[in-house]
C-alpha cells in the first residue's frame, strides 16, 4: 500500500446499513413529518460513528417520469426536499449501483447526482457515463483516505455506456470480461487509499444462504485488494464471513422501507453494522438489531433483538464465524482475525 493508516490515529469505526428505500410510502409519510422520522431512534448509534454509508434503493429527484421502456413493476422516487433525510442521519456515502436508481429514468438519475453533490454526500456505482458509474469515490475520515467502489448485477439493461447514464453493471462470473475489469480496477486503486470498501448490489430477493458464485466472487473481490465487501439486494441479512482477515457481508438486508414483511423471511429485521479498524483489518465488528415498523427504522429490544441476533449468529456459524450476544449493550459482537500481512 502506498498509502498507509498513521500510527497513533485512534480506530476507525464505519457504520454500514442496507437497503434505505425512501420512496412511496415512506415519501407520502415525509410530506408530513419531519426528516428524520424514518431513522427512528437509531440516529444516536448513527451519530457515534466516524463515517457512514447506505445502499439507497430508491432515487431522490422531481424530475422524470416512470420507467417504461420496458415493463417493471416498482417504481421508487423520493422527492428532492428529502436529502434533508440523509443529512439528518449524517449519511456520508450512498451506494446507487442497484435496481431503482433509474425508476425515474435519466432526468431522475442526474438530478439525484447533482442533489447528491450539492450536499456533500459521496457517491458511487451509477452516473452519467460508465466512467463516472466505475469512480472510486473517496473520502478522508480521521486521517486516512477511503475508497468506495459500487456495482450490480442487477437490471443489466441500466448498464452505463460510453455516452449514455446507468450503473456500474458487473456480472458476478468470473469469466465475464466486464469481471475481469472489476478485479483490475480494484488492484489499480488498492495503493490509492487506506481502506477500499467494494457495495454490491446482487442477487435475488430471497435466501439466507449467499449463493456460491457470491461466495467466489467475493472473494476474488479481496483476494484483489477490497478491505470490506458490503454486500445487499436481498431483502434479508445474510450470515458474515471474514475471508484473508477480511469481513463480507452478504447482505446487510433491508433498514427502512414500506415493504410487505413475509411471515417467513423477516424483510423488516436488519441491524445496524458498525465496523472498527485500527488499520486496513478490522478489530470487531458490532451488530445492533433493528425493526422496521410504521416506515421507520428502530432498535430491535428484549426477545426480539435476541431473536433477530440469534438467527444472525447461525448465519455467521455456517460461515466459520464466530458471533457472541452482548446482553447489556443489546449488540452482538465478532471480534477480527488476529491481524496479518498487509496486501
């Protein structure tokens, strides 16, 4: 690494959450109340972190007009106004390389990106060409430079071009050059930075399992230099594995929406991910259940939180990872690998 972590910095903690879909109902709801209704009272956990990023499923625009150039049944638009909602969580880096940012169509998207800029937030994995869709998007945060790169396997009608918006669209095969390239641009900007965090939106919508072309390519996504693989589309969480000392989400599941909850898969359980670093490994990760009830994110409490953390720690156990219930501060907790060689 050409850039390295200072020594005498103090651990850096990320605070990842999944899907965030604030259209629909959620933006009928926002017409009423105040910004921060949906984040319900996680927004203290939210606040103590150094940096934080989400998945937002959904696009932030005026403009545009629904999707219709084939047939597709959600369309999921916030109104501009609600920046103010990621402002009011202190939202630091959204992933849009997922199957709604183009709900709206092109007007949307570019309305969205520069709401987006206007506001400070940092974005990665669509834009208006597949030059600005592939960016590392960067930030410095307690003195060291992250990197955030985002694709889909998603829609892959939406794949950015040369002169036209989109995602970043990434089959996850191997063999597919638009892969190759992938794994080549996460080695070009692995000296770059001091922590690279690769979001993937893929897959279906169900499973607690990843499904085992996941589990490959997450790994070639680490084996290439990622530090984090942050991983979502499915509307459940998914157990964690730590691969070369490094942790992989493979889905973070949902944290706010309007959706139907299935009786069986719990779309509305999730968790807050707060992951600590000391340098490009990290120290622990710490999961904090939530619920989403009424469009709003909260802390999961008593059997519920235990129920939702017990489910997780299975999840992670099939992986190889070990998860331990921390009762007093209603988290569960995985400690880090003992450290190894940087990349």
């Amino acid at each position: 690494m050409s850039a390295q972590f200072t020594a005498g910095l103090k651990p850096l903690e990320l605070l990842l959450l999944g899907d965030c879909m604030l259209g629909r109902l959620v933006d009928e709801v926002l017409q009423n109340t105040p910004p921060h209704y949906p984040w319900g009272d996680t927004l203290p956990l939210l606040e103590s972190a150094d940096w934080r990023l989400c998945n937002l499923e959904c696009v932030l625009a005026d403009r545009g007009s629904p999707w219709s150039v084939y047939p597709k049944t959600f369309h999921f638009r916030s109104a501009a106004k609600n920046i103010a909602v990621l402002q009011a969580a202190r939202i630091n880096a959204v992933s849009l390389a997922n199957n709604h940012v183009l709900d709206y169509g092109y007007d949307a998207l570019l309305e969205m990106l520069e709401i987006l800029d206007r506001a400070g937030i940092v974005h990665a994995g669509a834009g208006a060409n597949l030059e600005q869709a592939s960016r590392l998007a960067t930030a410095t945060v307690c003195g060291r430079k992250l990197g955030l790169l985002a694709f889909t396997d998603n829609e892959p009608e939406w794949e950015a071009g040369a002169d036209w918006p989109g995602t970043f669209y990434v089959p996850t095969n191997l063999n597919d050059a638009r892969a190759k390239k992938l794994l080549q641009v996460v080695r070009e900007h692995r000296q770059a930075v001091d922590l690279l965090i690769v979001s993937a939106h893929w897959g279906g919508n169900w499973g607690y399992t990843p499904p085992n072309e996941h589990l490959l390519f997450a790994h070639a996504l680490l084996d290439a230099g990622a530090d984090l693989l942050f991983g979502h589309s499915c509307h459940v969480f998914r157990g964690i594995e730590f691969y070369r000392g490094r942790p992989i989400l493979y889905s973070a599941g949902d944290f706010v929406d309007d959706y139907a909850v299935d009786r069986i898969e719990r779309n509305d359980q999730s968790f807050i991910y707060v992951a600590e670093f000391a340098d490009s490994q990290p120290r622990s990760l710490r999961l904090y259940p939530t619920l989403i009830r009424g469009f709003r994110a909260n802390r999961a409490e008593g059997i519920h939180a235990q129920s939702i953390a017990g489910k997780m720690t299975k999840l992670c156990a099939d992986l190889h990872t070990a998860a331990q219930w921390n009762p007093e501060c209603q988290r569960l907790e995985i400690a880090g690998p003992a450290p190894e060689p940087s990349h």
